[in-house]
C-alpha cells in the first residue's frame, strides 16, 4: 500500500485499440441509476480512446474515497494499452489536504505554546495523533480496497491477466 492515494497502471492486451477501447465501453453506464443497480461495473464518460469512470456501488452504498479511474487506449508494441490512473475525487482530495493542514497547524500551536509557557504538551499531542491515524486509515482502507477491485474488474473485462498488468 502507498502512502498517497494514487496509482498508475498499464494494462496490455493483444486486441487492436479499437477493440479495447469497445470492451471498456461496454463495462461503462453513462446514467446515474435510482431503482435498480446497473450492470456494468463503472459509470462516467468514454470517448474514442479516453475516459473517467467510477465504481458502481450497491444501492444505498456510498464510499466518499471512491478512486476516480481516468483511463487511455493506446497502441502499444504487441497491441492496445489502456494506461489508467486511479486518484481521488478533487474535492475529496481538498478536504483531505485541509483537514491535514489543520492538524498540522493546531500541532504546531500546541508546541509553541509549551515551549513558550512550560505547559505539559502530551494529552494533546495524543489526541491530534490519534485524529490524523483515524483519519488516515480510513482514507487509506477506502481508497486502496476500492482501488483493488476497480483493478480487478477492469482486468476481467479487458481479458488480461494479472502478469499483463504492469504498475507505473
């Protein structure tokens, strides 16, 4: 697991672009669904050789750490890649950032204020750590379990195996 959550990978197949790109189509909804839950594994937008997907959820299932998967085909030596991208939401990523900023920032005020006033910094320290490792984990637990099956899917989908899926 990293410690950013963000990955790159390259899937390769032996299918022209063309073919690939119409394997991803099909695994695609582009409608937001109400009463009943949508076959295909992803919903957002493809276009020729390029598109951004999310996960499919269950009904009533919402994971705010969802990874955004922003994806292109390719020709590559012995046939199509789809080089995809897996990151946060923008504004999931933003909350994250000032959420830790704001821990970092009370961190140094409390540190400050025992230098300058002798005062017992511990309890306070304890609890902003405990804050960022929650925080943190859930973050890290959504995103990366999220990350796995949306690799794992797409993997299926494309007809590859795990030794065609190169990270990086």
């Amino acid at each position: 697991m990293k410690a950013l959550p963000y990955i790159r990978l390259t899937f390769r197949t032996a299918s022209t672009p063309d073919a690939a790109s119409a394997r991803i189509a099909e695994m695609i909804t582009p409608r937001r669904f109400f009463l009943k839950r949508p076959q295909e594994p992803f919903r957002g937008t493809i276009s020729d050789s390029h598109f951004e997907v999310m996960r499919v959820l269950g009904m009533g299932w919402h994971n705010s750490f969802l990874p955004v998967v922003i994806g292109d085909v390719v020709q590559g030596e012995l046939g199509a890649e789809v080089r995809v991208r897996m990151r946060l939401n923008a504004l999931v990523a933003a909350f994250v950032t000032v959420w830790f900023g704001g821990l970092f920032l009370m961190t140094g005020g409390f540190v400050y204020d025992a230098m300058t006033r002798s005062r017992p910094i511990g309890d306070s320290l304890a609890g902003l750590g405990v804050m960022a490792l929650f925080a943190y984990g859930l973050m890290s637990i959504s995103f990366w379990t999220e990350v796995t099956r949306a690799r794992l899917l797409l993997r299926d989908g494309l007809g590859v195996t795990d030794s065609d899926v190169v990270e990086g």
